[in-house]
C-alpha cells in the first residue's frame, strides 16, 4: 500500500502543508564525523557549502516572511562553515528564535574553541547528538574517541549555563538508535538518559528528542551490506503511527540546501524530493509563504 493510502486509510487526506515557521539553513556537507546513520552523508572529505549570495537571500525572505519564528542550522557541521556566526548574529538581530544541531565534538576541533560561549552569548538553542549514554554503543556509530569528546562538550555547555534551571539556555539531546530498530519510548529513554548522565558525569539538560533513523543513503548501504534493509522498512511500515502525522516537522519547515533549493525536510532534501514536488530555489520566490 502507498503511503498515499495509508494516510487515506487513517482519514489524514490529503496531506498539506500549513503555514511556514520554520526556516532550516543547510549549511555545508562538510563535518568532522561520518557517522554511519548519517543520511545526508557529511564527512570531512565533502566541500559543499552555502555561497554569500544564497545567505544573503536566505536573510532577506527571513525579512519577508512574519509567520516565520526558528532559524534552525544544521549540515554537516554548521558550525565549520565560514559565517555561522555572522547569520546566527543576523538572525538573532532579526528577533528569530536560532537551533543550532551540534555533533558536540565540534566544539573542541582546532579554531573553535569558544564557540561553546559564542552559542551562549547568542542564545542559540543547542540540539545536540547523542546517541547513547555508553561509550560502547556511541563509538561504533560515530567513531573512536567520540564519546568522551561529546561528554566533555556537554560539561562545558552545561558549565556555561546550557540546560540548567532557569537560565534559559537551551540544551536538548537527541538520541537515535545504532541498529536497525525503533527507539524505545521517549519519555522513558529521557528518564534514563538523565539519571545516567546525572550520575556518571553530572550533566544535565533539558529534553531528549528521540529520532527513528531513516533507511535512505549511508544508513541505507550499512542495512543493505548487513542484509537487514528490507527487514527495517517493513518494521517501519508495520509501525506507522498517524498520531504523529499532524505535527510532521515538513508541515511547517522550508529546508534550504546548500544549492538554495527549497524541500519540504532535511530527510526529502536527502531523497532529492523538492518542496511541492517543483524544483525551486530561493531565488525563485519573494517570501517563504508562498509555499503554503
């Protein structure tokens, strides 16, 4: 059955978009990880990165579009790109709410090393990976040394105020699992995940966002090579869940590639899915409600 159908089936037709408040940057391919899951398939050896013109334009539909509200980077490594801090300034300026996805490790590579209290000082919301609270199921996904870089990280933003009561300094983690199965409950995956981290390393933070990897590029091929792929995606069919279909990020979230290409989701952006089924940049439209 198609998910057109399916979606039919739970009385969720057709499946529109609301209107936009979310616009998500793509920065760069570029990353100091290459991670396994990765779905966008980063790694230090990628170049691509947003040129001036494209964030120039990004900035100006920021000014055009009201309904508008979170500037979310993400890549790669947004951070590795030359002027994250010159847009996460400008967007800031413009009274926009900034999530920046951070792989944590970042925060230590050579030339970044006060990037943890540029983020506080700008009040950028951290989301940041994390796959597990144990060495052994974090450094097979994401590489050797990555875990105890990545709680080193935390205790720095935790340091600075990051995921501390009241000080208003946002600090979510995001856990997605290293095999091919669904995360546990949310709710549940939370309570450990700060008993654990409280405990061992004593960190805090404010919510764990849990994701369901999804079997598109690198992820993909690692399924495949294991002879699990096919297995995955009926798991992933067999637990469709329309709950989740009114809140779904591509709803209200105008992805832009490095290119300036407009997609719907990071993930569609992966598949090369274009937003409305249309290929466009953002230099084709005069504000970001347009794709309503």
């Amino acid at each position: 059955m198609s998910f057109e159908n399916v979606i039919a089936s739970h009385g969720l037709a057709p499946l529109t978009r609301s209107a936009s408040r979310v616009l998500q940057l793509n920065l760069t391919r570029r990353c100091n990880l290459a991670c396994h899951h990765c779905h966008v398939e980063s790694s230090p050896r990628r170049s691509e990165a947003m040129d001036a013109a494209t964030l120039e334009r990004a900035l100006a539909l920021l000014e055009r579009s009201p309904t508008i509200d979170t500037v979310d980077l993400t890549g790669g490594a947004p951070e590795l790109h030359s002027s994250f801090r010159e847009l996460v300034r400008a967007a800031r300026a413009r009274g926009r709410r900034v999530i920046d996805r951070c792989n944590l490790v970042v925060l230590d590579e050579p030339g970044h090393e006060n990037l943890a209290g540029f983020l506080a000082e700008n009040r950028v919301e951290v989301v940041a990976s994390l796959p597990c609270y144990e060495s052994a199921n974090v450094e097979p996904q994401r590489g050797r040394g990555v875990f105890a870089r990545s709680i080193a990280a935390l205790q720095r933003l935790n340091a600075l105020g990051y995921g501390r009561p009241g000080s208003g300094l946002v600090l979510d983690l995001v856990h997605n699992p290293t095999g091919a199965f669904l995360p546990s409950p949310q709710s549940e995956l939370e309570r450990s995940y700060k008993r654990e981290l409280w405990q061992r390393h004593a960190i805090e933070f404010d919510r764990l966002l849990t994701l369901t990897n999804m079997p598109i590029r690198r992820y993909a091929e690692w399924l495949a090579r294991r002879g699990e792929l096919e297995a995955y995606q009926a798991l992933l069919v067999n637990h469709f869940n329309p709950a989740a279909v009114p809140d779904l990020m591509c709803r209200t979230t105008v992805s832009v590639d490095w290119r300036g290409e407009l997609f719907d989701c990071d993930f569609n952006q992966a598949l090369d899915l274009p937003c409305g089924g249309k290929r466009r940049t953002i230099f084709a439209i005069e504000s970001l409600d347009e794709l309503e």
